[in-house]
C-alpha cells in the first residue's frame, strides 16, 4: 500500500481550524465539541472546501467560523432549512448542521420533524447547555423544570423538551449522545454521525460555565454519565432507545441510541435518480415556452 | 364586430369554468387575441363558479367591464358575482329557461339588457346527449352561432377533450353544439354581432397564466431551485416546479412553512444555484426575516409575492396591489431590495427574467409582485423570441483573486465576487452578523458604514435603467398617468378611450417600482399638467412611494381603491377628463359627454 | 466645574461597569442628573468591558463626547473600544501604570491629555484589601478625591453593596476607597475641577434604564400579559415582567420564538386583557404576520422594538433608528398602525403609558420604537407624577348593544365596541379574514374597502394629537431641526450649543412618528430657512416618511448615518453654522470660528 | 332531585349550532367533527360565551365560525400560541383548538411540542385529512409516501409525519384518536379529551372527499378502523402506546391511546397559584415607579 501515492494528503485535525479565536467563555463546553469535530472531520478526510457548515445564532453557532469549510452563520433557528437546500442544490457536499438547544428545539423547533422525516443527508450536532447562552442566561427548552434563571426568578413552571425522544419519534436514522467529558466518545459519534448515510443527530451535553447550574458542569455530568454499551442497549431497536431516552435529564446516556440497521434511500439520492430519469423529458430551457402554444 | 365579452355563471357542476377554456383555446388557437378569467363562490367544491372571456382582434389589455353577453345557467349563482358580471343595456342575456324567471322580470336591478333568451338549455342537452352535462356545449355552440367565431377550433378542441373519454361522448358533444348553434340560426339576434376574423395563423398564439408563465419563465432563466409552501393565489408557480424543475437538474423542496422555503431557497443560493421562492402577503410576512439575511448576506434571491387582498388573511382570491410598502419596507435595519412588477402574462416572462437578471448581477434578494389577476388570467400572448433575451450570472472569483479570497472585498461598483462551497480557495462565512471585507464580525460602527454604503451603492446602476418603464401615447401630453401591476392594463385600454374622446393622454408604466428611479419621473413629469398614479389599493402605495423621492408636481393625484373592486378603464377616463376641465382647458367639448 | 464625563475600561473581571454603577447611583442619590452607559467586546464573559458615567448638575440629553476623565485598567482593553472612548487634550488620563506604558508615550493617537497619572492601582488595591479586586474602588477614591463628588453617598453604597458579603469586606473597600483620595489629595490636578453640588434632596430621584422603565410603565398602563422572545438589546423587559407581573395577576409567557410571542399576547388582548411583547429586529421580521391579523381583528397590542444595527443579526448591542420603514410598513395589505417612540429613559414612561392607551383606544396594535442606547443606559429621572396620567381601556358593548351585538359596527368614529369571551350576548367571530360588520367572512370589494376605510378613519384622531409633540427652542427660529429617538438627546444638546453660538434654532421632536401629523410638520415648516432632519441610519427614514405626506422644504435635508458611530451635538452645530452660512445670512460671524 | 331548580337549563347540541352555513364540500369529513363537537359540549354543558375556540387557517379552520362559542380563525398554523394566551389570561375559560393537518403539523409543528410541555389545559382537535383542503389538493405532512398530489406529480419522496406518536413523544396528558366514520366514539373521545384536565389532543381522521385519495374515505377507513379496547390497550402507558402508535398509517386505532393517570398540575393553575402568592407583595401599580428611587 505504502508504495501507491495517495491523491490527497491525508487531512489532520489542524487543517480544520481556522485564524478566528473563539469569542467563548473560558471552559465552555462548545470548545470540547470543536476539537471534536476537528478530530472527525479528519477521519472523514473531505477537504474543508467540500463541507458547508451551517448553523443559526447562539454561542454554539459560532462554531462553523472556527473551522476552515465553508460556514453559513445564518438567522437564529433556521439552520436545518437553509441545510437542506445546499444540500438539494448540491448533493455532493458534506453538509454538517450545529447549533444551541433553544436554537433547535425552541425558534427552530418546527424544522426538526421535516428535515428527519425527508431524511436528507445532513449531520445535526446540538450543543445542549440547557440555557440561552449567548443572549446571557434565560430559561432554554431543555431547562430542568424548577430552574431559576433570568427569566425565572420564581422558577421554572415547564417540562423540558427531550431532543432525543423528539427526534427518535421523528424517525432520525441515526441519534447520539456525546459530552466533552468524553471527547474520545464525542469525536468517535460525530464520526460515526457523519459517516451514517440519512439524517444523523448528536446531542452533546455541552455545558455553559457562566449561566448553567452547578449539575450541568461537567464535574457534575461524570456522576450522571453511562455508556450506552455499558447498558447492553441495542441500537437498532428503536422502541428501547425510546424508553432510554425517557431518562434524558437524569441519566446521561453517551454513545449510539439509534441506528437504522437497514438505511432508507435519503431525499438527496431520490432526488438525484428523478432528475436523472426526467432529465431526458427536458426540452432545452431556450424553448420552455413551447408548452404554452396551441397546437 | 371586432371585442367580445362573454360572462358565464352556473353552480360548481355545470362546467362554465371549463366551457370558457374550450373557448378561450379555440378563439387563441385561431389567432385571436383573448383573456380569460375566473372566479368561485368561497365553497372549496360544490358553490358557484363563473368565468368571463373577453375576445379580440387587437390587443387585450384587461378582462373589460360590461359584458356583450351574458350566460346564467342559474340566476342564484349569477347574481351572486355581482360586479364581476355586469349587465348593461348593450348586452345579450341567455338564461336556462327552467329557472321560471320571465324575460321581462330579470333579477337585474336597474338595467334592460338588449336582448334576453331564455332557452331551455338543460332539455336542449339532454336531447342531444342524453344527459343534462352538455349544457355548457349548448351554449358554445349559441356563441358560434350568433357571433361567427371559432367554429371548428371549438370542434377540434371538444374533440380533443372528450377523445379519451370515448367516440361517443364526442359525438353527443358535436351534437349539442350543433343544437346550440342552429338555434342561434333560427333566432337571429336583433342587431348581428359577427366577430371580425383575427389576423395571424393558427396555432401561432400561446395561451397561459401569470403563474405558469413565471415559472416556465424562471427556467428560461436558470432557475435551478424553488422552495415554498402553498398559498392562494401563487401556488400553481410551485406546482408547475414540482412537474418541470426536476428535468433541468433542479429540485424543489414543498417546504414546511414559508420560513423554510426562503430559507432552503437562500441556502441552494449559497451553495451557488439560482434560486426563488413564490408566495402571497402571510407567506411575505413570514420570510421577513431571511429577506434581511439575504441582502446583508449578498445572496441572489427572487422572491415571487403575488398579490390578493390583505391585510392579514384578507381576500385570499382577490386581486389587490396592497403589498407594494411591504416589498419595499420590510425588513428591519437599512435594506435596499430592487422590487418588480409585471403588468401581464405576457410581460411576467420579462418581468421575471430581469428579476433573475438583477438578482444574480448584483447579489441581492428582488422581489417580484404579481397580483392575483394576471397569475391566474388566461391570456393569449404573441411568440417571444427567447433569443433576445440575456441571462446573467453571478460574478465568480477569479483564480487570482482566490489565492487571497476576501468575500466582500470593496470593489468600485459595490459588487464582490462571490464563490460558492465546492470552490477550493474561495472557503467563507456566510452570516447576517455585519462583517468586513473578509467576512468576519464586527461591531464597529464605521465598518458597518461603510458595508451599508456598498450595499446601497452596487444597486445605483437601476436607476439608469430605462429599459424597465415604458412609456406610452404622447410623450409631450400634457396629461398623465402613471400604473403598475395588473392595472397598467386598465390604463392601456384607459389611454385608448382617452385618445378616442381626444385627449392628450401619455402613460407611465414601471416594471422597477423601487429603488425609485428618480430621473425617469422627474422626466415624465416635466410638462405635465395634470395626472394620476392609479392603484389598486386603499392607500396609492406607489404614490407615496414616489413622493419618498420626487417631488411629484402637486396637480399629480392619487387614484386608488381597495381591491376586488377594479378600477374601470371608463373611471379612469372620467378622472381625467375631471382633470383636464379642472385645468380651464377643455381639449374637447364634446368629452363633457361622457 | 458642572458636567463631568468619566470612561473607564478593563478586563471583565476588573469590574468597571460595577463601579460605574456605584458612580451613578451615588450621584443620582444626592440629586445629580445622570446618565451611564456600557458596552462590551464579542466575548460572553470575560473580554474586555467598559462604562461612561456623565454627571451634571442640570439635565443631561446624551452620553456626551469626548472624555473629562479616561481610566485605563488596561490600554489594551481601552484601545478596543476607540470612538466610545474619545479622550481629547481637555482629558485626565488615570492608568495602571503596571502595564509598562510611559505617560509621555500613552498609545493615544494624534492628542495629547491634558494630564496623566500613572497609578499602581493594582498594588494599592492589594495594600488596602489583601487582594487586587479592590482596584475599581481605588478609581471611585481616585475620583470622589479629585472631583470632590458623591463621596459620603459612594461610601453608603459600597456598604451596602459589599454587606451581605461581610463586614470584612465592607472595611477593606473602605480603606481602598480612602487610599485613592488620599492619592487624589497628595497629588492636586493642574487645574482644579471641584464639581458644583446638585440642587434638590437626597433619595429624590429615581434611577433606571429604558427597559426597566418601559416594563414598569405598562405594569401602570394596566399591562396584564406579556408574551415574548429574548433577544438583545430587548430582554430585560421580559426580564422585569417575569419578576413582577405575576404580582398584578398578570402572566407572562417566555415563548418558543416571536411568533408565538405575540400569539400569546394577542389571544390575551382578545380575552380582553391589556398585553404586549418585545423584541429586537429579527424577532421584528417575525411578528410581522400576526401584526397584520392584530390590525384586521382590531385588537389592542403593544409592541416594543427595541432597535439594534441592521439588516439581519447586524450589530446586536449597538443602537440604531433603522426599522421606523418597517415599524410603519411591515404587513401586507393596506394598514395603518402608530408608532411611537421615546427619546430619554424618563419619556420611555409617557411613551409606553401612550402606548397602551392609543392600542386601547383604537382597537390597534400600536409599536413603540425603542433602541438599544435608550434601553440599556441608566439614566436619572425625575419624580413622576403619576396621578397626572390617565389609563384608557377599549369600549366596551353596552348591554343594548349585546342585544344584537355586531363586532364591527360601522360607528362615527370607526371605533366598534369590543366584547371578549366570558362575556354573555358577546360571541363572536374574530378573523384575518376580511368581514362584514357582524364578523362574518365576506370576499366582497365593497365591503373590503369600507372596511379598510373605517379602520385608517378611526386613527384620524392622531392627526391633532399635538401634545405627542415637543417643540424646543424658539418656535420662529429660520434655523430647524428634527430628530426622534435618542438622537433627539443628542439634538437637545445640541440646541444648546447652539444657543452658546448665537445659532436661533428650534427642534421638533416627535413621540409619535407614524401615521404622520401633516398639520404638525407643516407649521413646523413654516418660516425655516434651513432645516436638518437627524437620524441614526444610514437612510435617514423618518425624513423620507415625512415627504410622502408633507411637503418638506428643500432646505430641509437629512443628515444621518449608521447605528454604532453616533452623531455627536458638536456635529449637527456644524451642520446648522454650514446651513445658517450657505443662507448668505451668517446669523453670528463669531460662530464661523467653530 | 327534580324539585331542586337548576341554575341554567341544560344545554343541547343544537345551542353550540351557529347560523352560518358551512361551506366545506358535500360529504367532507369535517361535517362530522362539528356535529361531534356539538354533541360533546352539550355534555360538557359550559354556556358557549365561556367558550373560546381558535383556529388556523384551512377547511378544517373554519369549524369555530360553525359554533355559537367565542371564536377565533387566526392565521395559518398559529392557532395554539393564540389560544395559550388566552388560556393564561383568562383560565376560567374553556379552550378549544381545532385545525388541519398542515396547520398543525406544517406550519404549526413548532408550537405543540411547547403547548404540550406545558401543560396548559386545552383541548386540541385536528382534522386529519393527509391532504392540503383548502388550497385544493398539495402535498400535507401526513400524506403518505408516494402520493401523487398537484406538487407531487411523480409521487411524494418524503415519510409523513406521525400525530400520535409525536404527541406522545413530547409528552401530552392525553392522546386520543376517532373519525366521522365512529360518530359516537368521537364526540365520546372529545368529550373525555375536554374534561381531561391538561393538554388534551385528538386526532380526527377526517376524510377530504375531493382531494385526498380513495383509501381516506370513510369507506376504506372501515377496513382499517379497530377500537384500542378491542386490542386490550392499557391507555396509561406511554411506550405501549408508543408502539401501537407507530402503525400510524396503516391501523386506524380509536379510542383513548393515552391518558396521564395522575395528571400534572396544569401550567394555568401554577400561575393562578403563583399569582396569588405574589400578590401579597405588590406595590399598587400607581407607586410601581417607586423601585427606581434610590434610597
Ligand atoms: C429571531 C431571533 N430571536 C432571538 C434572537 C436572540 N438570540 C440569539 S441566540 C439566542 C438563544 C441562544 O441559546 P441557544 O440556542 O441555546 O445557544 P447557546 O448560546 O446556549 O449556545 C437568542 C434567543 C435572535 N438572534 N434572533
Ligand atoms: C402563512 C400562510 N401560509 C399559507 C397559507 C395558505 N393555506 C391556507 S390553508 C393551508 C393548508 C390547509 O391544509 P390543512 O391545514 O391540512 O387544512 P385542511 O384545509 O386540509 O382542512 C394553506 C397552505 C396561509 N393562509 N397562510
Ligand atoms: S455564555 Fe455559556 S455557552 Fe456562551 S460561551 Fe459562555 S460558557 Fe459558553
Ligand atoms: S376540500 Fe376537502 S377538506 Fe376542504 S371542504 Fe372539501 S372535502 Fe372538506
Ligand atoms: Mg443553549
Ligand atoms: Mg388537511
């Protein structure tokens, strides 16, 4: 093998970061989850030119200006939308999907369900800090009920959301839990998420260090922390990764929940063979309005 | 006889909508020139349904007022359109007999039409057919009786349209609209009303809708995405997508709400596709947001609004040009959008290749508003030669420029560029953050400056952009008028009255409504003496709008209504008349007549 | 000495803003008038942070330009924030002299302060308190010595501040505190600047910012429902509704996003209950469509957009006056819709309390434009006398008029009485859809344009409401300005440097900004002979506003430019000393001098 | 008992009936649902001026303008913030939200998951036709995977959304499904959905008769239809009902597919509770200035 040369040279971890400094708060989490996906981004070995990295507004979605691929810091909440017509308009890139848990279950709550059901090729990566970070420390979805915050002086009187039950009902091909208390597992996920072909979701447990409670941190998270494998949870049933998921919030699951043994063809490829196959229909665009005359 | 305007009304079943497509493809295929328009009770299935087809030797401007000839296969659901159909003392009624109504005693207030048939057009059909579905096919056959059109081209096209469904059908069909026309034969009409034949050849006349026309047009010019989400009346530009786009290599994504498909439409423009979303007033609303991302994100857009009654929910299935402040005003912060209007199904090929055009050459959203009568009239319009037509394309980075790629570099013209991923060398953040010339954040104030200075400065080309109004009757008249959208062709046919009754008329109509070109009005407006913008709005948008950045002479007025209520090409006549007795200048005694 | 202006900047450990805070609330307590604001890098926690604090002894309009007293914890820290702290050669330089900087080498460009104090506040921090925190109460030592101000009631602050957190604490701060006056007595500055000492009592003025004002102002206006987004510069109105309106009754609902922020507050209003939201500019773009079913339903609705830069995500925490074209134009279809804005942090009271009794009185959703630099800076305010006020709430039904009720009754005055559910005889249909005047669904034109009619009739009272106005200065003056928003504190200042100049000038200041009071501008206009309308945007909006509907003089021209780099007074004199010159008319000859 | 007099006479379905005429199609399913609802309040017996129903934007839309409640036909897909709010302001008040499958699971999606969490005590009907009504027959979230539509031309590419378990998944108190074609089991479902104290959803499937295709009609939903008593569900468990969710689609179960045995405290009633508390601190809300003075 040795002696073949290879066409690229294989992409490290390095080439994926670029110039900009992160603007987060000492030991934020998202840093963790940045490495992360600096280490898995060079497993997968696409050239940074060939990935476009969207993500809406929060903290966490600043995280595509860190690395070198083309990124699409857009409009709070609306990531998964703008995702998925780069990838329709170009199925050949490798489109990867961040942001903050009120960015995707609270303002972008409603693209999740549709962006999982047409099962396009895209890899979601959620940084849950249980808080609005960047707008400095309200109450976020997936804020434990009883939370006091900015927003709830007198605490919280709502039921989190659970993004991994959601997205399992949602019929995600693939879903993960990573922390960067684990970064080995966390890179390993989002890895394996890139690699999944379909839509694939991964929530880190990625703590805010300036608004989040004490038992978001991840000194905290190690007590909550039990590999998936640990618990012999087989990640093709869906139906026990859903009971699983029930416990997010308490137990902080890490590794593969779920992953469809058996892929269905995702909307990228589906469209791909119909163009194909209406591409010899075409009358050349010069002639379109041919159609209208009364023959 | 040289115009024709046929109104039919009849409930859901009857089939007028469809007989007035059998007519209106016959009249186009003959070399006439036609519109045709339709309109339903507010039941989904079921209610009433009329349609009005107006018919031509010359050109066709709008859907006209009286009708020549009326057809109520039920006076319920006549009269239920109201001022969609009105009867005047020139027109000929033909009514189901069974209804038990009496010629003399017409549930018409106000008015004696000319002449009244009552024929019992449900026995008539049955004894041709057997069955009482052919009414409509009876009642074809009175209109090519009486007014000597399109005979064979309304047989081929019955022929067409029943041949799947079996010979025999075919042949009740020949059969009823021979019965239809040979009681026209027997009943000659007191004062005879044959049509003059077109001039042209058959089958040289295409026949379509705004909506259709905008989509097929977007492909011409490379459109290569839609996202959107229905609504009434702009649906159909979707679902024509949903049919063609696919063979082009393009795809369209059927959105979850209308936030999504802008959004999905600007991402395919960032991967470097040409990209539209199409939509009516809520569905605008909703895409606020990433129209703002759009401009600051420099990214080509066509955003189609077609317009109905608003605010709000509104009218859904009326025209109305209300949304012309919101085209040009929403969106927070300081945004110059370029916004287009067509004034025809024919003129929305144009119309929507510039939108691409513009969109494409100076990396900006542009919003095109159509209205929901010319979306969703049928007209005749003449071959177009697609030859004539450029199409742009973004500027790409050169291979120099991509070895030290800065996104938004300050270039003369305010234009940067622009790569897409895929581009090795050409790797950027695309955000709604204000950034410098890399495209990195920034807060500072004077960056900011100088990024909204570039992006108003790369559009001030538009403004020497004369080929996007056009002006009509006599350039030097000293009466004006100034129309967008689909009442410019109110105006059209305004300016011929006027002309008739001699007037000095000169018309006025912008394809670019805003930015404003200053110079072209200041132009327009030397020499006037009196003059109206005429709008289908309750405010004069465009009026406004003007004023914003011309001072419009004083003796220039606003003339506007509310929609479902079009102006009337003889109110416009009026108004003008008003004006040139107001000015002590009468151009011509006689039009105190009118 | 009677006006000071302090800057002061450092890490965000380093507690500038703090000592800010403690700076004005001590001034505030003796009866200083006053105004703080802050700004901070793009990190979250932990860049670098800073604060002015002016202090007067008579009313201060804006934050003031360049520095009287600069305080450097850090150059680097103080360079990032370049045109927010301006020192110039009439400054007092005090810095760390830790970092290593030479004073007669300070990397200022291009000015030289007119003195400069290298202090190793870090180590007197250390000798007073064990610990380098203290370094912010050696500076307010530092400045209570010099400036001799607010010493006693600097003192009672840091006790209470630092209580809770023991005793211990409260005497090492002391003995800081006392370590930089005493710095401050050993080394005399060249020129004395003592500041004269306030009028009025201690404890007697309130001290806030304009989202705490604008929250506690609807609580008084009846406010019973909040629904909204966090978003800055807008949240802590949310903030202050979620610690106090559950104590009224009321409720509050943090929304999944904007749109159903306003939902919530618009299903509250049509339960009958006085309700609001607030947001910046994107969540702005949002609300958009149901700003529109707000105006068609005929529903009270207060929206606050607290403006930042734009277009998009644009400059998050820097003010800008650019969504007055969406404020005024933000909906499809035609509608009218006031907005209103403050221009202080004490008028945020009137204008919010104006807010909800316009929205009640005329059944409409009404927007209060408020900015960044008016939300966020503290401020000073003088006792309010609330009793002065009066609260409106929407007309309700009488029991006649429940007898046959009909929710849109065709009244005189546009307005209809409105009954909510719980309320027997009451029910109705409300809907986006046009309706007749029972409520019922219609698609008819007329209808529509009564409709439309009766819903800009009922505004018309707006027209004279002549005390949503403030003219200052001298109202013949030929010299003018206008100026809305907190520029309008900028112009105040200005009117008075202008007044020093000999300059006879007068300003219009208006709260209520749209629909436009014609009568007001046009006597406005009247015998200007040069005229500035001054705004925070690039576009200058409400100048364009102004000319759809009045007809501005051409000597009135707009001076704006974008959010972030704000307009100073100094500049809009010069601009008045250019206009008043241009007239050939110099009013002063001294006044060429500046 | 009969010679006590009552307070208010009883009220019958024919007291809920407005003047209006519907407008839906000869035979839409719809028709059915209203007459369902009439029936389920008349058990319920609240006056119709204690009423609020809010809806959307569709055929199904337009059910309040049928009733003699207070009603409100909003815009497209916002009809559960609207009613949220009115709820809060106003919890003595029956809230009713009815809508279409595209206004609720398109446009709307968004929304349920947070009216769900928490737990505001409403009741929300949506007529399930898998089909857009009133914009004449496109593409809905429910339609199922190959539906040729007027946007679907070569057949839809994309898996429909899942009601059921998506309700389930973000956690409502309770779930329940019926159809026209069972008019007594569903005015029975919504009646017991109204009383059930806390977020309450009913799927109706309610055939489109002119756009949806033949296999939504009433005729073919008899051989799908199947009562969860007849499957011995046990309707207070969640993933059972998870599971038999899944055939979404396929059976057509109806009947109460779950319903919370110990219900949550409401979010109405924590704020009544919470407003009550505070109100004791109020200052009157003319002296709410006096927090600013700097004593
Ligand atoms: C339309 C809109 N609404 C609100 C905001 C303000 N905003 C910015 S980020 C954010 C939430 C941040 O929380 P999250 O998504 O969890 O990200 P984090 O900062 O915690 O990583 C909000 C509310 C915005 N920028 N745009
Ligand atoms: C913001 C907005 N987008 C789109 C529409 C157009 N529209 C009205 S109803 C509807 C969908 C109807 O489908 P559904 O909700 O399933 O109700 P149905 O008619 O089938 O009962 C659409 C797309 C609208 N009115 N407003
Ligand atoms: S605020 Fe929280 S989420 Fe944001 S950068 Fe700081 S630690 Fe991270
Ligand atoms: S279109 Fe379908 S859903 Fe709408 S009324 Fe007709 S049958 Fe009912
Ligand atoms: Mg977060
Ligand atoms: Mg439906």
């Amino acid at each position: 093998m040795s002696s073949i040369p290879v066409e690229r040279p294989a992409l490290q971890a390095k080439d994926f970061k670029s110039d900009l400094k992160p603007i987060w708060c000492p030991g934020c989490g998202d840093f963790g989850v940045l490495q992360a996906i600096y280490r898995a981004l060079a497993g997968i070995g696409r050239p940074p030119h060939e990935i476009a990295f969207v993500s809406g507004i929060g903290c966490s979605s600043r995280i595509p200006g860190y690395t070198t691929a083309y990124g699409f810091n857009s409009v709070h909440g609306r990531a998964l939308p703008i995702a998925q017509g780069i990838k329709l308009a170009r199925p050949e890139l490798l489109v990867l999907v961040a942001g903050g848990d009120g960015d995707g279950f609270s303002i972008g709550g409603g693209h999740v369900a549709h962006a999982i059901r047409r099962n396009i090729d895209l890899t979601y990566i959620v940084m849950d800090n249980q808080i609005y970070g960047l707008t400095k420390g309200q109450l976020s979805p997936t804020s434990p009920r009883g939370l006091k915050t900015v927003t709830s002086e007198y605490g919280s009187l709502e039921a989190p959301v659970n993004p991994l039950l959601y997205v399992l009902a949602y019929g995600a091909s693939f879903v993960a839990q990573g922390t960067p208390a684990d970064m080995a597992g966390l890179a390993d996920v989002i890895e394996q998420a890139i690699r999944h072909p379909g839509f694939s979701f991964v929530n880190v447990q990625s703590p805010c260090v300036t608004f989040a409670p004490e038992d978001q941190q991840v000194k905290a998270q190690r007590g909550r922390m039990k590999t998936l494998a640990s618990v012999g949870h087989d990640s093709t049933n869906r139906l026990a990764a859903m009971g699983l998921a029930q416990t997010y919030g308490e137990v902080l699951y890490t590794g593969v929940l779920y992953k469809d043994p058996a892929p269905q063809p995702t909307l990228d490829a589906l469209v791909r063979e119909r163009q194909a196959k209406l591409a010899l229909e075409a009358v050349p665009r010069e002639r379109i309005l041919d159609m209208f005359l009364q023959k | 006889m040289n115009d024709l305007i046929i109104g039919m009304a009849g409930s859901g079943g009857d089939g007028v909508v469809s007989a007035g497509e059998s007519l209106i493809a016959a009249a186009a295929y003959e070399g006439y020139h036609a519109m045709m328009t339709k309109s339903f009770g507010s039941q989904v299935r079921g209610g009433e349904s009329s349609c009005r087809v107006r018919l031509s030797t010359s050109r066709v401007h709008n859907p006209g007022g009286a009708l020549d000839v009326a057809v109520a296969l039920n006076w319920d659901d006549f009269l239920r359109f109201g001022a969609e159909l009105p009867v005047s003392g020139d027109t000929v009624v033909i009514y189901e007999s069974k209804t038990g109504v009496a010629p003399d005693a017409l549930p018409l207030i106000g008015v004696t039409p000319h002449e009244v048939f009552a024929i019992p057009i449900a026995d008539m059909a049955k004894q041709a057919t057997g069955s009482d579905k052919a009414k409509t096919t009876i009642v074809l056959g009175l209109i090519a009786g009486w007014f000597d059109i399109a005979r064979e081209s309304i047989l081929r096209g019955l022929k067409k349209k029943f041949a799947r469904k079996g010979e025999k059908l075919v042949e009740a069909n020949e059969k009823a609209f021979a019965l239809g026309e040979a009681y026209a034969k027997e009943h000659p009409l007191k004062k005879p009303r044959a049509m003059e034949r077109p001039v042209g050849r058959d089958g040289a006349k295409m026949l379509t809708d705004g909506n259709d026309m905008c989509a097929a047009a977007s492909i011409f010019a490379g459109c290569e995405f839609f996202g959107g989400y229905p609504i009434t009346p702009s649906t159909e530009i979707m679902q024509f997508h949903t049919r063609e786009l696919w063979k082009y290599g393009g795809a369209v994504l059927q959105a979850e709400d209308e936030i999504a498909g802008i959004g999905a439409a600007l991402g395919a423009s960032f991967a470097g596709r040409k990209a539209m979303t199409a939509t009516s007033g809520p569905g605008m609303a909703l895409k606020t947001e990433i129209m703002g991302l759009a401009t600051i994100a420099e990214l080509p857009l066509v955003i189609v609004d077609v317009q109905r009654g608003g605010p709000s929910t509104g009218l859904p299935t009326k025209a109305e040009q209300s949304d012309l402040y919101m085209a040009a005003f929403s969106a927070h912060g300081d945004v110059l959008r370029p916004v287009l209007a067509p004034t025809s199904v024919a003129d929305t090929f144009d119309v929507t290749v510039q939108a691409f055009n513009l969109a494409e050459q100076f990396q900006t959203p542009v919003i095109m508003l159509s209205d929901q009568e010319i979306a969703q009239r049928k007209e005749t319009v003449d071959p177009i030669d697609t030859s004539a037509f450029t199409v742009e394309t973004r500027k790409l980075p050169s291979a120099a420029e991509l070895e030290q790629y800065s996104r938004f570099r300050m270039t003369a013209d305010g234009v940067s560029p622009v790569s897409h991923p895929g581009m090795p060398g050409g790797n950027y953040q695309g955000a709604g953050i204000e950034h410098n010339e890399a495209g990195n954040p920034t807060a500072s104030g004077r960056v900011h400056h100088a990024m909204n200075e570039k992006r108003f400065r790369k559009l001030a080309p538009l403004q020497a952009r004369r080929d996007l109004f056009h002006i009509e009757g006599d350039p030097n008249a000293p009466l004006a008028m100034i129309a967008w959208g689909s009442i410019a062709g109110v105006c059209r046919e305004a300016l011929d009255l006027a002309k008739a009754k001699a007037l000095n008329v000169k018309l006025l109509v912008p394809w670019l409504l805003y930015p404003i070109a200053e110079d072209v009005y200041r132009d327009f407006f030397a020499g006037v003496k009196a003059g109206l913008v005429v709008e289908l709005s309750f405010q004069g948008q465009l009026y406004h709008l003007l004023r914003m950045y011309v001072d419009v002479p004083s003796c220039v007025t606003s003339f506007c209504r509310s929609g479902a209520n079009p102006i009337q090409p003889r109110e416009v006549v009026a108004k003008l008349l008003q004006a040139s007795l107001a000015l002590q200048h009468p151009i011509n005694p006689i039009a105190t007549e009118a």
